[in-house]
C-alpha cells in the first residue's frame, strides 16, 4: 500500500498534485518555500514578554549576518495558542517580517507586529475582530481555475467558483506576499493561494466567478 502524504505543518492528509495545503496554507512543493518559518507557544500570556525578549535578540543577531539565516528551531504545529513568524529574505533585498497568531494570541497581533515595525492594514484588522462561521469538515478539496491580468497599475483576479452560492461563503486574506481564497460550497472547499502582493481595493461575485482588484 501506498503511504497517504500529510501536511509537515497541520499533519492533515493532501494530495501529491497540489500546490499548498488548502487546510494551513503551507507549501507542498520546494519551489514555493522562499523562506523558512518557525513556531513558538506558551504556556501563558505572562510569558509573552520574556519570550518576545528574547525573539528581539535573535532578530538583532540575524540582521548582522552577511547570509541572512534564519536558526533551526524545534517547530511544533499551532494548537490552540501560537505564534507563527516568516520572514522573507533574498540577496540585494531588505528582510521582510511576517506574522500569524492563533487561538488566543490572535488578540496580541497588532501588539507583536508594532514591535516588530510592520504596518497593520485595515483589512487586516478589521478580519481580525469578525467571528468565525463554523462550517463541516469539506469532503472533497479543488484548486479553483484562475484568470490573472493588467489593467494599468492594476492586477485583475477572477477566479471560477462554481455551486458557490453566495458571496458570504467566500474568505479572501491578503498577506505580505499573497493573496489566499477560501471558498464553500456544499460539501466542497475550494482554495487558491496566490502570490501577488497589492492592496485589494475592490472585490466582487458574480454569476460563480469572483473578482479582485489589486493595486500595488
């Protein structure tokens, strides 16, 4: 018997053709991994303010280095409380920092992130404070077709969403290097992850096809 493939992140069963797991995101495949990630959790928020301590010092360290590298550190999949730190790296480029939290850190995000200098969209901060809709477990996941072009400054998504119903079913994330699409329908999830970076000033959906406008 062949030996089901699992997410090295989420651990939850995915299929060899795609790309990203459609349950956490993380790249399946090598090409996509441009930067590596790494986990913390705590026991508590009282430990919040020596473990950020000491993720300043690492930081400081790192930025020193001619090859900016980021340490091996034990990763442990997000729980129900955790942390989640990317930074995006590349010769001739400056460092990048991303964040993610999870479960009750979610509340921390803009905390974490002023510290670290990044600017907080108000997309971002506005998700952040909606409630989550509790869905069933789909039973079947696709990668939804996806048409990409330019229109001046502007980039153009329109993504074929069909047995979507309606427009509440669907997620859309904007991250620091792409966009992410959720989207239900049925018994069905469909998920694209693409790697645009952009504000996202408009988005519309229609006749099972969904529209994004990015600038940037």
């Amino acid at each position: 018997m062949f030996k089901k493939k699992k997410c090295p992140r989420c651990g939850r069963e995915v299929k060899d053709e795609w790309d990203f797991c459609p349950y956490c995101g993380y790249p399946l495949k090598e090409k996509y991994r441009v930067e590596e990630k790494f986990f913390e959790e705590f026991d508590d928020f009282g430990s919040f303010e020596k473990v950020f301590e000491r993720m300043e010092k690492e930081f400081e360290e790192m930025f020193k280095m001619p090859i900016f590298k980021i340490p091996r550190i034990k990763i442990s999949s997000p729980g129900v409380s955790g942390i989640s730190i990317t930074i995006h790296s590349g010769t001739g480029m400056k460092p990048r920092i991303e964040v993610k939290t999870y479960g009750d850190y979610k509340k921390l995000e803009p905390e974490i992130k002023k510290r670290l200098g990044i600017k907080v969209p108000v997309e971002e901060a506005e998700e952040s404070e909606e409630k989550e809709v509790e869905y069933e477990p789909p039973k079947t996941t696709e990668e939804p077709e996806a048409k990409v072009s330019k229109e001046g400054k502007k980039t153009i998504i329109e993504i074929k969403l069909p047995d979507v119903e309606r427009e509440e079913d669907i997620e859309v994330k904007r991250f620091e290097q792409s966009i992410e699409i959720r989207a239900r329908a049925k018994d069905k999830l469909y998920f694209k992850l693409l790697p645009i970076t952009g504000e996202i000033i408009n988005k519309s959906f229609k006749d099972g096809v969904l529209k994004i406008e990015i600038e940037g």
